[in-house]
C-alpha cells in the first residue's frame, strides 16, 4: 500500500465534502427531510463521487485530517483509531473512521446513513435477532441468526437504516482500513431517540442491550471488580456471589461479562456456576453468550500475528462458530487458492511458526503432530503418517477439535 504522502490533491477534500453535503441538504430537504430517506439519498452521493472518493491514498486522507479544524463529533470515542469529523451540517455528518487493529463488535444503529470503504478490506456480516424474549427494558435475550457474509473493498456502499432492522459488524482485514460514512445527528432527530444496540453471541445463545447512555456506576462496578480480582480474587468472587441476590439479572450479567475476559479457567467457572445458580435457566443462555464473547476476544488478542490481509482473513474466519465446508468455501470465494484446505493449512502453519517463543498458552501453537493431525481433517484423510501412528493422531485431533479457536475446523 502506498502511504507516501500525495504532491497534490487533485481535489482538495474540503471542497469535496462541501460539495457532498450541499447535495445530500438539497435531496433530503425535498424529502421534508424524513429520515427514513437519508440512507438512499446518502448511498446515492456516495456512489456519484465514487471516482473521486476511491482515488484517494491513505496518505492524503491523513494529510487531509491533520489539517481539520472543524469540531469533531466524537473525538474520543474509541470506535475508530480515530473517527475523524469532516463536516457538521445542521442533520446530519460526513465522517471518517481509521481502524487499526480494532473491528466492530455486532451492533445496529440509532441513525440512519451510508458508508463506504475508501482505503482497506472489510469481511461485513449481516444478523437477524429472533424470537427476542425481554428481560428488562435495555436487555433481551434471543437467536442472532446470520444472514449475510461478504467482502467490502474500496468503493463498496451500504446503506444504514436506524433500528434493529439492520445488525451487523465488520472485521477490518487491511492495518490501516479507512471508511467514510454519511449519518445524521441522533440529537437533532425528529424522533424519539433510539439508543444502539450491541448483539453478544451467536445462535440461540445470544442477547442485545442498549449500548448508550449507560449509567457511570457500571463502569464503577467494571473498574473495581478488575482491581479486586487483581489484588484480592477470594474478596472479589464473595462480594461478587453475594451482590448476585441484590442486583437484577442485567447488572450481574454487565459484571460478568467485563471480568469474564480476565478470569483464570477455574474462578471463571465458580463465576458462571453462581450467576447460573441465582438466575434460572436463561442463565445458561447468556452464560454460553458470555463464553463466546471471551473465545473471540482472546482470538482477536493475536491479530498481532497476522503478517498481511489474508493472515487477518483466517482470523476472521475462526472467529464464527460455523463449520469447516463454509470456512472452505469463504477462503474458495474471497482468495484466488485454488485448494482452499492446502491454503487454510499453510496460514495456520505459518502463523503457528510465528507464535513459536512467544509468551501465549493459545493452542495455535502447533507442533508437528498436531500439524499432521490438522493437515488429515483438513484434507479428510485419516491414515497414520511419519512417525505418529493411527492413535497418536487421533489423540492430537480429539485436543485440537477442543481449542479455541480451531473448533470450527471439526465440524
Ligand atoms: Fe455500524
């Protein structure tokens, strides 16, 4: 990727932006500027600008970002490495967002808009959240059913419609990913605001909750279960056990979940046992919800060892619990392989060389057994080879076929 700053823009992006939002004004306002319009009328701007828009190199947009003067609507948010503001008009913003190593988690929106990818390659999934049983008036407890897996690339437009109608999330497989997005103002809706939501889970075992506007005391309760399992974990599990009788369903959940990914094996299950035992049979549900969430944060703690795009694709792919025939076939759409079991193997290899002398417990650490073990269930054969017999192999598929996050290539 060329990141050498440009001589010269060839339109400076200012203008361009001026020029997009006086578009996007005149169509909206002759909707009467009904929201419900505005992810069209956004794509549409989008798409007559594509030209210029995909021309664009990382260095100029960055050239371009450090030279704004203009307020920015979330500077500090940590959704983007940094969301960049380009322009506020009076309903709606033209916005910019820089991704790093971090994706989306599974949300849907309360604005309406349309984004496009203007530098990297994004993996874009869609869901479907069934079957939505209330828990209290922020949590529900449903299936998150996926309906949609493609590949964005620079130029790529969709368009965001406010509400659950729309859920998805994106995996960012280029360091650094830039998109830019069109989207009103929640605050200046007609509207009774709506608050975003975030999915965790996947399949029956899933739950959403408003992902805004949370009150101060949950972080409270974040930052000081993390302190108290740090220095104190027997003080931390006993005032966590007995809050469990005093606090609804949803703040023990919000605990859970935040401690979740910092829990050695053995408390983590003392901690699901408990919140299990005091909430009842749907406990269960979130619990395996909770176990997933963790499963993939950890995976995507070794993003850092992806070398290039494709080493990102393969993690994109681990991380769904779906089955090895759609893993293949993904890697057979998205890849010029031409023996997409070949190329899964050799990824997973390389990676593994790398992990090699790092301080990590995680199971893609393979050595050559478990090598020959995972090239048999790739390529679906079972005879002994080298110097493992028949039963050596079987013992290294049974422990691979139980780690996070190569599960999904056993089933
Ligand atoms: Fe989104």
């Amino acid at each position: 990727m060329d990141v050498r700053p440009a001589d010269n823009l060839a339109v400076g992006l200012p203008a361009l932006f001026e020029s997009m939002a006086g578009a996007v004004e005149h169509a909206w306002a002759a909707t009467n500027r009904s929201p419900d319009d505005l992810p069209l009328i956004a794509a549409e701007v989008l798409d007559r600008h594509r030209t210029e828009l995909t021309r664009l190199s990382f260095a100029d947009i960055a050239e371009e970002a450090l030279a704004t003067r203009g307020p920015q609507l979330n500077a500090d948010s940590p959704f983007g490495n940094p969301p960049i503001t380009w322009l506020m008009a009076d309903h709606f913003c033209i916005e910019s967002y820089l991704w790093l190593e971090n994706s989306t988690g599974i949300h849907d929106h309360g604005f309406n808009g349309a984004w496009m990818n203007l530098v990297g390659n994004s993996i874009h999934r869609q869901f479907q959240f069934d079957g939505a049983e209330t828990l209290s008036p922020s949590l529900r407890v449903g299936s998150l059913i996926p309906i949609n897996w493609e590949i964005l690339e620079p130029g790529d437009i969709r368009q965001i419609p406010r509400g659950s109608e729309f859920i998805h999330d994106l995996f960012h497989l280029h360091r650094p990913t830039v998109t830019l997005i069109i989207r009103s103002f929640s605050k200046h809706s007609r509207d009774a605001p709506r608050l975003q939501q975030s999915y965790t889970g996947f399949g029956d075992c899933s739950f959403a909750r408003d992902s805004f506007g949370r009150p101060d005391w949950e972080v409270l309760q974040k930052r000081l279960m993390y302190s108290l399992d740090a220095v104190t974990p027997d003080l931390a599990f006993d005032l966590f056990s007995r809050r469990l009788g005093e606090d609804s369903l949803e703040t023990a959940l919000m605990m859970l979940k935040f401690i979740i990914l910092h829990l050695k094996p053995e408390p983590r299950a003392a901690y699901l046992r408990a919140f299990k035992a005091a909430y009842g049979p749907v406990a269960g549900r979130l619990v395996e919800a909770l176990l997933l969430y963790r499963q993939n944060y950890t995976l995507l703690l070794f993003r850092r060892l992806a070398e290039d795009p494709e080493d990102m694709l393969l993690f994109g792919l681990l991380r769904e619990p779906t089955d090895l025939t759609t893993v293949l076939e993904r890697i057979s759409t998205t890849t010029k392989a031409s023996n997409p079991e070949i190329w899964l193997f050799e990824r997973l290899r390389s990676i593994s060389d790398r992990a090699q002398g790092q301080d990590t417990e995680w199971a893609i650490r393979l050595d050559e057994a478990a090598l020959v073990a995972l090239r048999n269930q790739l390529t679906g054969r079972s005879e002994p080879s080298g110097d493992y017999s028949a039963e050596d192999l079987a013992l290294q598929s049974f422990f691979l076929s139980h780690q996070s996050p190569l599960q999904v290539l056993w089933k």
